[in-house]
C-alpha cells in the first residue's frame, strides 16, 4: 500500500537495517520525508546515502535512543527541517533470547531502555513538534511474543508486553489532542536481527504451520504501517494490528 505521504516528516528508529530500514525506503517511495535513526553510525549512514542515491530525501541521525536527551534532541534537529514531525515510528530494539536464568542485569537494562523508554521520549517528542491542525502519529513494534508465553523469551517478550499496553495507553491519552497511537505486530519476517535468534528450520517450521502456510516479509509490515500512518486509518487508535498470517488468533 502506497498512501500519498508526500511533505509528512517521518522519524524511524532502528532504521539502519531489518524492518526500519525497509520501511524507510517505503514510506520515502510514498512521498514522506524519513529521519533514519539507529545507534549503528555505518548502517544509518548507508541507509540514508542509499535513499538519498534514489532521489529520496532522508536525514541520518546516529545516536542511542533510550537515552532521553538524545532521543529529544534528534527530535528537535529532524524537526527543524521542515518546522514538525508527523509521525515517529518505534523500531529500535535489541533482539535477544536467552533462558531466563541467563538473564544478564546490563542486556536487560539496555533492552529495556531501547524497547520501553524510547516510546515514551518518542511521545514527548511528538507532543513538542506535532502540528495540532494535521495530527500526528505514532507507531510501535509489538510482537507475538504480547500475546502468548513463548519459552526463553523472557526479556524481549516483557519489553513487547510493555510496549503493547502502552501503545493503548497513549492511544487514550494523546487521542484527544490529535496524535493517533498504535501498534503493528509482525511475525517472522527473517531480518538481520531476528536471523541471530532463529535458525532456518525454524523459519521452516513456522512457515508450514502458519494459517497462511508462509512467514512474513517486509512488504507485509511495510503496508501496514503505511496504512496506519495515512488519512484512511484516521480513525484507527489504540490498536494493536497483527500481520502475522493469523499465526496469533489460531488454535
Ligand atoms: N523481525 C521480526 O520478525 C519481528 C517480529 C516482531 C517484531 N519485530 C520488531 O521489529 C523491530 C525491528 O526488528 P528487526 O527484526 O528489524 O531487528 P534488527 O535487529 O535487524 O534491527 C534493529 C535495529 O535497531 C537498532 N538499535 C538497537 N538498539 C538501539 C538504540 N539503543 N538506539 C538506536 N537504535 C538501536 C539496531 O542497531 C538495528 O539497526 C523491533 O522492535 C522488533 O522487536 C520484529
């Protein structure tokens, strides 16, 4: 889906490689103006030397995004650019499983902070930069493991539980002033990260008990995304979309 997002200032975390990086590229080719943002200072500069190459304008912006100042402060350099952000999507995150007795206090504190701190600077932010006749947007990166209890997931799973019922938290609070919150939940798409958790037979497996008989891809976020953000989801708050075959809602 290719909505018109032409003059929208698009923010997007973790945009130097896997889901963020694609999406970028997509929401550019609708017509947004991207901040690229990612801790990793070669991939965030390719990223946005790549769109740039492609006609696209795009803005690097190399940084940890759950630190708040940081993450304002990027705000605040994005948003002098055209004068506000229409939308900023939270996609940074550290992917990783391991037994909950190997949970280790600094992973856990660095997971934590990029998957549940940074939505709450992205708000901030948004609140600061938001043009109030056009509304704005935010969009967070849920996950199946919100909805059910997977083994070995301990750490990234709370950090998704969190964001999910923040995301419904925030759809409540910031909807009466304009600025739409929600979340996408994908599954399975194999990215540079995710394909340091799970080994192709896994894929495989997924992909033949999947309602759908197949995993996701990039397509597949990207399009949902792209309908969250235009005028036809103006009335989409609060909501966690699953773009996941069905994977979550079968028996
Ligand atoms: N791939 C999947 O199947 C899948 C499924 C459900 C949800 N998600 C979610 O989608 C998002 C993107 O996942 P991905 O698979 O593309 O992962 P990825 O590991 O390939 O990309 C994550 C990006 O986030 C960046 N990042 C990490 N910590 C950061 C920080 N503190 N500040 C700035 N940038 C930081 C990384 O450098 C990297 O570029 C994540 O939130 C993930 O939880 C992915």
């Amino acid at each position: 889906m290719k909505p018109d997002l032409s003059q929208h200032y698009i923010l997007i975390t973790g945009a130097g490689r896997g889901l963020g990086q694609h999406l970028a590229e997509h929401l550019a080719a609708c017509g947004a103006i991207v901040g690229v943002a990612d801790i990793d200072t070669a991939t965030c500069t390719a990223t946005v030397a790549d769109l740039i190459a492609k006609g696209y304008e795009a803005h690097a912006y190399v940084g940890d995004l759950a630190d708040q100042a940081t993450f304002l402060q990027v705000a605040d350099d994005f948003a002098s650019k055209g004068g506000r952000i229409d939308a900023i999507i939270n996609n940074a995150m550290i992917l990783h499983y391991c037994p909950v007795e190997q949970v280790e206090d600094a992973r856990l504190t660095a997971m934590l902070a990029v998957g549940i701190k940074a939505p709450f600077w992205s708000a901030q932010a948004l609140l600061k930069h938001y043009d109030k006749e056009r509304g704005a947007s935010i969009i967070n990166m849920s996950s199946p493991v919100a909805h059910r209890g997977y083994p070995n997931t301990s750490a990234y799973s709370a950090v998704k539980g969190a964001v999910t019922v923040l995301t419904k938290v925030l759809g409540a609070e910031l909807g009466p002033k304009g600025i739409r919150v929600n979340a996408v939940s994908p599954a399975s798409v194999p990215t540079p990260g995710a394909l340091g958790l799970n080994t192709k037979e896994v894929y495989e497996k997924r992909a033949a008990s999947n309602p759908l008989r197949r995993i996701g891809t990039y397509e597949d976020n990207n399009n949902a995304i792209a309908f969250l953000l235009s005028k036809e989801a103006s009335f989409v708050n609060g909501e966690i979309f699953n773009v996941d075959g069905g994977a979550s809602s079968a028996g």
